[in-house]
C-alpha cells in the first residue's frame, strides 16, 4: 500500500510549553491537524477509506521538504549560487523536526503506532526561488493494493 500527499508548509514539531499544565502549541496542533486531514483525504481518494497498515507491519516513510527561496539574496549566499535560482536548504528547520512532526500527525491513523515505522527517509529540498514552501510525505507497507 502506497499513499502519498502533500501539504502547503514546513513547520517543525514544537517543544510542548508548560503553564501549569504541558500542551502543545497552536500551530504545531494546526500543522498536525492539516497533514492527518491531507492523509486522511488522499487514502479516501485511493481507496474509497482512510486505510491503516496493520499492527506490526512496518511501515516506510518519506519525507521531502521544500522551503521558498527568500525575495532578495542572502549575503551570505554567493552571487552566482544565486543567479542559479537553487541553492541547499541547510537553515533551519531541522530535518529530523519536521519529520517528527509528520510522524505524530499520522500516528493512530496511519499505522496502530509510530514505533512501526521501520525506515524512514527525510530529504530537504534545494531552495528554488519561485517555488513555494511544501512538505511531500510517503507512507508505504506491503499489503494487497484493493
């Protein structure tokens, strides 16, 4: 089983804060809520339901994130990287953040527990000036595509 989607933005998974109680920050709860919704939309899409993997069938994921390209160039960015129109995406978010928060937004959806996931692949993306930011997830397992 293959499902694959796509979502307009690249937030990091956020530390919980603390206020006499822990919670979670509004737009990491916004971000998971949006990528459960883009899961859940593009399995209904492939296969008429929202599917799971099974318990204790691992579980690939991949993860591709592409942030935009700033408006003007960057001093530290040398001018005929620039003039390329691409360049590496090595500030932050951190990868592993990012992925983390994917990972938990699918969590209980996607698969019985994240602790299925036996590979995973994170790629940042070279930043592209006139694309937009995007985060693409895979989630694979073998099982009979119906």
């Amino acid at each position: 089983m293959v499902i694959s989607f796509a979502v307009p933005f690249v937030v990091p998974k956020a530390r919980p804060r603390f206020s006499g109680h822990a919670y979670t920050p509004k737009r990491t709860r916004d971000a998971e809520k949006a990528i459960l919704d883009a899961y859940r939309g593009a399995s209904v899409r492939k296969y008429g339901k929202v599917v799971c993997a099974p318990e204790n069938t691992p579980v690939t994921v991949a993860v591709s994130i592409r942030k935009a390209a700033p408006k003007s160039r960057p001093k530290w960015l040398p001018k005929a990287l620039w003039d390329a129109g691409r360049y590496a995406f090595t500030q932050k978010p951190d990868y592993d953040n990012c992925a983390k928060l994917v990972c938990d937004a699918i969590n209980g959806v996607a698969m019985a527990d994240d602790s299925q996931i036996t590979e995973a692949h994170i790629y940042k993306l070279d930043r592209a000036r006139g694309s937009h930011d995007m985060t693409h997830v895979l989630v694979m397992w073998e099982g009979e595509d119906k």
